[in-house]
C-alpha cells in the first residue's frame, strides 16, 4: 500500500488538490472509485477512513523471522517463590544492604533467581561491580542467555585468564588483571615484565601495580620495590615501604632496621623502666633515598623535623622488632612507654608500622592500649579514623570487643556510636551479646539519633544471623523504641524472613 | 490455610509502581499495629500521621479492600501491605477474632449482596415504576438536538482543517484541539470530545504521526457520517455510535438484556486516572463462549471502591454485555465466583487467527480499534524492532520500553508462552503473560 499521494494531500490540502489522489493499493479501487471529489474534504476524510480500516484489517505481520535460539534448561531450581518477593524488595530499593546476602544465600542453596528477576539484576550488575560475582552466581542458564541477548554478557563473565598481548596492549584494568594472574603462575615473568615496562609508566599505573603487591610481595620484585621506594610519587613510596617491610631479606629492611635500632633503649630499673627516645640528629641523604622525606607533611603542628624522622624510621620497622630486641611482650613494652616528650613520637611511628605492616598480635595490643582514646598521640591522625584502620588489620572478634570497650571508654562522652557507625566488620557470633548490649544504649539514645537510616540498616547487617532472635527479643523488652531502634528492629526482621524465605517449605497456597 | 493470594498476584493488583513500592515496605508485621486474618478477610491497624490507626481491611482472596486512610489509590498501600504479609508470611498474622469494625464491614458487604439480589429479584418480579416517557423524549430530543448542532460544527471544523492542509494548519497548538474539544463536551457528546483530543495528541507528537492522525480524523469522519444518518443505521450499529458518540447506556438496560455464562479467565488489568476519576479495565476472555469482554468500573478518584479479579485466574458467572456491533464492554449479570479451570483451559490464538478476527472486526466495527489477544508467542528483536513471534513464525510488531521487552524476554527465554495483550492494527501491546507458574502484569500500572 502506498499511502503518500494522500498523506501529501492531508499535508498541502484539498485547496491545492489539482487531481484526487489514486487508491493507494489494488485492493481499494472499488471503494476508492465510490469517492465523490467533487466534494473534496469530505472525500479526503472519507479516504482516510478507508484507509485506516485497510491497513489494519490488512496487516500481515512478518513471516520471515527466525525463532530466536531458546535458552539452555536450567539445571539447578528456581529460589522459592517468597524468596522472590524478596529479592524484588531488594531490587525496589528497600534494604539495598541485604541484598548480597540474598544472593549468597541463593546460591548456597544452589538455586537460580526467577526468570522476572533477571533483568533487574543485571541492571543492578551495570550498577555496582562489587555485586557482580555473587549476581553471576544465580542467573543460571536463563540468566547468561539474557545477558548474550542484551550484549551484557561482560558483566557476568568470570574473568578469563588475560591473554600476554594486554601486557603491551591493553588497558589499565586488563594490564593489572594480566599482572595480578601472571605473578600468581610465573611471579620471576611478571616481575620481569614489571621491571621493563616500569620507567614507561605513569605514577597512578606504577601505585595500581604496586597496589598489586600489596603487603605480600615477591622476592623477585625486590628490585622493583628498592627502586621504587625512591619513586617521585609519594603513594608509590609508601606501597613500596608497605611491600619491603614484608621482606626482612631485603637490604632496605635491613637498614631500616639498623636504622631504627638505635632511637629505643630502654633504661631504669624496676619501676623506674622507662623506653627512651634518641631523635635522630640529622637527616642523612641515604635516607631519601630508601623514600624518608625530610620536611614535615604541611598541617603536622606541633612535629619537628627530628621527630618527624623519628617516626618515619619507626614505621619502617615491624612490631615484632621491638618485642624480639628487648626480648619482651610487645603490651609490657607499650606500659614502659612513659615518657612525656617522647611517647607520642612513638606511639605515631608504631601505629604506622602496624597498620603498614600488618602484625595482628601486636596491633592488638596497640590498639588494646590505645582504646580508651586518652593515650591516642596527639602528633598522629585524628584517632577514630586511625583506631577503625588498627582494626582492619585485626580478626572480627578482636575487633568487635575493642569497639564495644572503646565505646564503653571516653568515647561515650566525647562521640558516642562512631565506632559502631565507621567500623564495617561483621560481628563474630560469640562477641554478638556483648557487641549488641553497648549498642542498645546507643540506638535508643533519647534526645536524637546518633546514626543516620542507611547506617542502622547496615548495623542490623552486621550482627550475626544466629543472634538476631535474641536481638529483636531484647528490642521487644524495652517499654519504648526510638525511631532508630525501630528502623534497626525492621531491619533485622527483614533479614530473618530473608532467610527463612529460603529455609521454610513452600506452602500449598505459595505453589498455587 | 485460608486461599490467600501469591505475592505475584498481590503485585499485579497494585495499581501502579509507587503503590507496589509503599506496599512493599509495608509488608513486615513488625510495622502494624495489628495484622490479622481469618479464612474470610484480612485486617489490620497502621499508624498514620493522624491520632488513630488506620484500619485496613481486605477480603481473603483480595478482590475487595477497604481502609480508613485518605489515599486516592486503589487498593491503597496499606491494603497491598497487608496482602503482601497474608501471601509472603501467613503466619504471622494474628488469629484473633475479627474487630467489630471487620464484623461491621463484611455484614454490610453480605447485606449490600443481599439486597441487590433481592433489588434484582424485585426488579425483574415488579412491575416496572412509570416513567414519565413524554418527559424523558423530551429532554432525549434536546440533547439530540446538541448533539447534532456539535456534529455540523466539528463536520465543518475538519473540513476547514481538510480544506487548509497540516502544513499550514497550527496542529500542535493546544488550543487548536482543545476548542472544539470543549465545543463537543458543550454539546454533550463527550465521545467525539475525546476522539479530538486523541487526534491532538497524535498531532502533538510530530510529522512523523501524521498516518496515525489521519487515521484517526478519518475515524472521525466516518462516525460523524454515520451519526448524522440515525435510524437508516441497522440497530446494533447505531447503538455503537451512540456510545461513541457520549451516550450512556443505562446499566438497568444492559443488565435487562441476556446475559453469557462462562468461565471468564482474567487476562489483563489495567487502571488508569483522568478527569479526576479512576477507571478499572479487566479483560476477560469465555472459554465456552470464546468471546473476549472488557468489564469497566469507575470511581471518583477520593473514593476507589473496585472488586478485582487477580490475573491468571477464573471466574465463573453471567456477563451482559452492552448494545451495539461486537461489542466487548460487559457487567456482571450474575454474582461471579472463582472457580477452577474448565476443561481445554485457555485457548490461545496464533498470529494470523488474531489478524484475521481483527480484519473481521473491523468490517463490522470500523471504530474497534483495539482487540484482546491471547496468543502463545515469544520476544524477539530484529531491525530496531522488537517482535512477538508465534510458534508458526509469524510476527507482530510489539510495543513496549526495552525494560519491558526485556522482562518478556526473561520470562520466556526464548520459548513462545501465553501472553495477553491489545492489537491496535499496528502493534501488540502486551499486558500480561504466563511466568512459570502464575501470570505477570506487564502493565506496571500504566494505561493500556
């Protein structure tokens, strides 16, 4: 059919009609031939009548497609239909920090999401990496289907093994993950490639790569390290120092030390035992060398030169040291730590190392000595920030039980709930009832909310699954709630029928 | 267990995303001051930001709900929260007793039943009250005679636009539309009203709408032909203009007329919002009968009261359908009751059999521009378009967001399976379709 002589005579008008416009197809001529143009407006408007019931009573459709390929069957379930309604909770914006544990929990149970799901989640795979794994884990057949469909196939795709041509081609992201799997098959190849490419690269590639490293270093990028302990850029200075410090073979350690040896003597005898401080005199070109920096960071008041060195020089040096040379229990060595001049200096300089060069029998006790705040070293860091990086290095319990006791402390008074608002561990089992009862005070704290909705909501995401009946029975014994408390009583609800949605038998009615 | 419904049939009830959504959060019991249920109807208290809890109340299987609150959807967030908990977590509503005002509400409905069978009964017993008929043609004429002066006046608005051509007429100015529009709602023929302001929205949206506007003008036209010729039309196709036209026939009409007992299966809901009032379709297809019919309900937007039928699932009862040529809009003549599958089920169409009706319909009902279909087809996309393929191979183009072509295409993973919807002679609209084992809204509460 073609309708264009009287779409133009629509357009232009039946004032400019110089000739009536033929039936647009065969099938029409009868009808068309019945028109009376001598009246040309009502037979313009009676045409496209005509051809408006034709075109659609003629409508054929196409008959040339192909079937598209059907997805593989599934071989493993759907999740249960309430676990469904769930998930589209989830998907709906509600509880978004339960949602991993949807999708551990769904492929724990070696179930595969609804159909329906599938879209959602891979829009939520586009929107948040991290998610990525545990959404690829429960989209089965019918999900990677759809994901071919959509071209979103790269979202849930495990990683393949990068082929050597991204080493000198690819991009960023691609050369690290060719890094990253080439040091674990082949380290000495990949430190070699490393070295090579090394003088090419840009200061935020040479901090990715060392990011790499991270604190468990090769010994065959030994070399790498000592040459970029000096790099022009600090990051890479630092995440050398944190890779060499793991290497006490290397010569840099071995300085280091030799270095650090001579600042802490202990003197005095009984209780007059005291750790004394030598500073360093002057700042000696070497040490640039080994990525020392002389000028005290801008914003460090009250810090010299000679205590800034003081500290660089003990953060070079594991914990572990000081407890192996004085041949004491690094917590006793904390207690002779008394020196008013010098105490700070050193208690900066060890935070650092522990927090480089991770040691968790001695940043345990660091941080057990300094959780009640009033030690914190007034030349280091703002103190929560500094205590919650103490407690990344240390096991779950530990560092739920110094929460709980720092909260407990000074910090009732001065920042009651930071810790439990910052600090992102899930809470072990066996430290729950304690954990929980310094955070009860806090959550039905009476003359304002100590935390903000996203933050209970994912305070009730770190308590332990086993603990929350007791959590919500306890809730359910105070006369009244705060709107805190009961934020953080609905989110532990909506993680109890979570996880019963995937544990309780389907009923008759839910089948249906 | 009382037949509570499945979360899916609680979703597709909802009557829009944001509904859904403040349901949702509402479906933890924790948040009710009372959650409760029985075989027979579902309860509940919920604090509002008024000094007393709303009450919530809703029938077993859904189909009807009521609450105190001041919200203008229907059903409300809080009767969808409250289903939610009956269909996700039916043990944790409480077992107690009904409260007076859940007694007071289902005797009302078991009363308002009552007396409109007996209304009914007595109806169709009684003699008939007088009707003061010289009154009632009198004022029938004067509206005819409104109707007819607005049908000479829009007769010679569109040849006016005919005559001057689009280029040169000012189509996506608002007021071009909107006078005649409310020239035709002044002469009370709110139909023809509505048939001008669907074509400035066709117009609104540009040249490249200009068949579609052409199709719809040429509607226009043909109605407009057909009103001015009144009784030389055969009696089934003037009662269709007639409606189209604005006029209203009488419940009490349909409801005198026979009615078609079926088993009706539920294919699509939709709702929609204009004028400050709410409008339910439910599009029900008879499986002995195999006919489709298109129920509507309507309420003031202050005050949705609807019964509501969950997708996917039958009914059995009498429909009475309204005059006119193929007609689809129906009422209930006789109370319906759920009910199992009869034997054969549903009966789905291919492509070509729904082309083939939709070409028959048309022939007897030039202005039926949208037919139901149920037909077993699967997703596909090719050249920038997306299909709905049946099992033979034939395809009709489908509309929809990508969003929603990409659920139709999780769903039936490249399998066909039964999907309902309305072809508009140009492209299939899907509304609902078969999701393992139970239907999904492809609505999301939008119009139809």
């Amino acid at each position: 059919m073609n309708p264009d002589a009287l779409t133009t005579l629509m357009l232009l008008g039946t004032n400019r009609l110089k000739t009536p416009p033929a039936a647009p197809s065969p099938v029409l001529e009868g009808a068309w031939a019945a028109l009376d143009w001598s009246q040309p407006e009502t037979a313009a408007l009676a045409a496209c009548a005509l051809t408006a019931a034709a075109t659609s009573a003629g409508f054929t459709g196409r008959c040339d497609l192909a079937l598209p390929e059907p997805s593989d069957p599934e071989t493993r379930p759907v999740a249960p239909a309430a676990t469904g309604a769930i998930l589209r909770h989830l998907l709906s914006g509600e509880m978004p920090e339960c949602l991993p544990e949807w999708l551990e929990c769904c492929a724990a149970g070696g179930w595969v999401a609804a159909p329906r799901d599938l879209p959602a989640l891979l829009v939520k795979a586009t929107q948040e990496r991290p998610l990525r794994p545990l959404i690829a884990a429960v989209l089965g057949e019918r999900g990677a289907w759809l994901a071919r469909q959509t071209s979103q196939v790269d979202l849930i795709a495990p990683p393949a093994d990068p082929d050597d041509s991204v080493w000198e081609t690819g991009t960023l992201t691609e050369r690290l993950a060719w890094f990253k799997s080439t040091r674990q098959t082949d380290p000495a190849r990949a430190a070699a490639a490393l070295a090579t490419a090394w003088p090419q690269e840009s200061g935020e590639t040479r901090a990715g790569f060392l990011t790499v490293i991270g604190n468990a270093p090769h010994p065959a990028e030994l070399p790498l390290l000592e040459s970029a302990i000096k790099d022009r850029k600090r990051e890479v200075r630092l995440l050398a120092r944190t890779a060499l410090m793991a290497l006490p073979q290397s010569t840099w350690s071995q300085r280091a030390f030799a270095r650090a040896l001579p600042l802490l003597k202990i003197e005095g005898i009984l209780l007059t035992k005291h750790l004394v401080l030598h500073l360093p005199e002057a700042f000696d070109a070497q040490w640039k060398e080994d990525g020392l920096e002389e000028k005290v960071p801008a914003g460090s008041k009250g810090l010299g030169p000679r205590a800034w060195w003081a500290i660089q020089l003990l953060a070079c040096v594991p914990l572990s040291l000081w407890a192996d040379h004085f041949q004491m229990d690094f917590a006793r060595l904390l207690t002779l730590n008394k020196d008013a001049a010098s105490k700070d200096v050193i208690l900066t300089g060890w935070l650092e190392s522990a927090v480089t060069g991770p040691e968790p029998a001695s940043a345990e006790a660091l941080a057990t000595y300094l959780s009640d705040f009033e030690k914190w070293p007034a030349t280091s860091p703002a103190a929560i920030p500094g205590f919650l990086k103490l407690l990344h290095v240390l096991p779950d319990e530990t560092a739920a039980r110094l929460v709980e006791a720092a909260e407990a402390g000074v910090l009732s008074s001065i920042a009651p709930g930071q810790l439990f608002a910052a600090s992102t561990f899930p809470v072990p089992t066996a430290a729950a009832p304690r954990w929980f009862a310094a955070l009860l005070p806090r959550l039905q704290n009476p003359v304002y909310s100590l935390f903000q909705t996203p933050t209970v909501r994912q305070l009730a995401r770190r308590l332990p699954l086993a603990f929350i009946p007791e959590a919500l029975a306890q809730l359910a014994r105070e006369s009244t709630l705060t709107s805190t408390s009961e934020t953080f009583t609905r989110a532990l609800e909506f993680r109890l029928q979570l996880h019963q949605s995937f544990t309780t038998k389907q009923t008759a009615n839910e089948r249906e | 267990m009382a037949n509570y419904p499945t979360p899916d049939l609680v979703t597709a009830l909802a009557p829009d995303a944001s509904s859904l959504k403040a349901g949702r959060g509402l479906a933890s019991p924790g948040k009710w001051t009372l959650a409760a249920g029985n075989e027979v109807a579902l309860w509940g208290l919920m604090q509002g930001s008024g000094k007393d809890p709303y009450q919530v109340q809703v029938l077993a299987d859904g189909t009807a709900t009521k609450c105190s609150c001041p919200s203008r959807k229907f059903p409300c967030k809080h009767a969808i929260g409250l289903l939610f908990i009956a269909a996700e977590q039916p043990g944790k509503l409480a077992a107690s007793p009904p409260l007076a005002w859940v007694e007071e509400w289902l005797a009302s409905r078991a009363e308002k039943a009552a007396k409109a069978e007996t209304k009914a009964a007595d109806a169709a017993a009684a003699p008939k009250a007088p009707v003061d008929e010289k009154a009632q043609a009198k004022r029938r004429e004067k509206r005819s005679g409104r109707i007819a002066d607005g049908i000479s006046f829009l007769q010679q608005w569109l040849g006016d636009l005919t005559k001057q051509g689009f280029a040169d007429a000012p189509l996506s100015g608002h007021d071009f539309w909107e006078t005649p529009a409310r020239r035709m709602v002044d002469a009370q023929a709110p139909g023809l009203a509505r048939m001008v302001r669907l074509a400035g929205q066709a117009a609104a949206r540009g040249p490249s709408s200009h068949p579609v506007l052409m199709d719809q003008l040429g509607r226009l036209h043909l109605l407009l032909s057909a009103a001015t010729q009144g009784d030389a039309l055969d009696p089934d196709l003037r009662a269709e203009v007639e409606q189209l036209l604005g006029w209203t026939v009488p419940q009490e009409t349909v409801l005198a007329g026979p009615d078609v007992f079926d088993h009706w299966f539920t294919a699509a809901r939709t709702l929609e919002e204009e004028d400050r009032l709410i409008t339910s379709i439910t599009w029900l297809w008879g499986a002995a009968s195999q006919r489709w019919a298109q129920w509507i309900q309507s309420a003031p937007v202050q005050q949705p009261i609807f019964t509501t039928l969950p997708l996917g699932r039958w009914v059995q009862g009498g429909l009475a359908f309204y005059p006119g040529k193929e007609p689809l809009r129906a009422l209930w003549k006789t109370a319906f009751t759920s009910t199992e599958p009869p034997p054969g089920g549903l009966i789905l169409e291919s492509t070509d059999t729904l082309l083939e009706r939709s070409a028959a319909t048309l022939g007897l009902n030039s202005w039926r521009t949208q037919l139901p279909f149920c037909l077993r087809a699967v997703t596909t996309r090719s050249g920038g378009q997306d299909w709905l393929m049946d099992e033979t191979g034939h395809a009709l183009p489908l509309r929809g967001s990508t969003a929603l072509t990409q659920l139709m295409s999780a769903v039936d993973g490249g399998r066909p399976v039964p999907v309902c919807g309305l072809w508009n002679g140009r492209e299939a609209i899907p509304l609902a379709m078969a999701a393992e084992e139970d239907w999904l809204s492809l609505t999301g509460g939008r119009t139809a």
